[in-house]
C-alpha cells in the first residue's frame, strides 16, 4: 500500500486543481476532471485530452477558443482532464493492489 505521505500529496493536488484559485470555475474544472457534462466543442478537446490523448489536434482547441474559452482556461481544463485521468488510473491501481493483496495474490 503507498504511504500516507504519497496519498496526501495525491489528494492535495485534486484539491488544488479542483478547488484553487483559476480563470475557470470551480464548475468547469470539476466536470473536465471527471470528464463528463462539458458542452461542445469543449466536450471533444477534454474527452481527446482524458482519453485519446495523441489524437488532440490544433483544431480541437480552435474549436474549443472559438466558443469563447481563453487560453488560460483551456490550458486549466486540458491540466484538470489529464490530472483526472491519472486519478482514476492511481484510484483504480489502488483498488487492484487492494484486492489482490486481500485475496493472498501479492507478497
């Protein structure tokens, strides 16, 4: 199981880029980093970011700038996804290692 000390920094980065102070809202963070509820085209450059991330082209941020987003709530919202992402991959990473580890499967 990771230490305290890696947990609590994990959680304190979530805090920071759900919670601390930004261009975008609280709102818009929090729906980029679960990657779920953004309206298009902003929808499209999140869900490239979180899931496909090769596939993000100049355009989808065009796209994304075009329907009103300045570059510093993009870059925010691009940061938000890519930290969620990750969240759910360590969280999930935890969960096996639990399991396993519970079942007699890790030494």
């Amino acid at each position: 199981m990771p230490d305290n000390k890696k947990q609590a920094a994990h959680r304190a980065l979530v805090d920071r880029i759900l919670n601390g102070e930004g261009r975008s809202s609280a709102q818009q963070r929090a729906r980029a980093f679960g990657n779920d509820g953004l309206p298009p085209p902003l929808n499209t450059l999140i869900g490239k970011v979180a899931t496909r991330p090769t596939q993000v082209t100049e355009a989808d941020f065009a796209a994304a700038k075009a329907s009103g987003f300045s570059e510093d709530q993009l870059f925010e919202l691009v940061i938000c996804a890519a930290v969620g992402q990750s969240a759910r991959l360590y969280e999930a990473g935890l969960t096996a290692l639990a399991e396993a580890t519970a079942n007699g499967g890790a030494r």
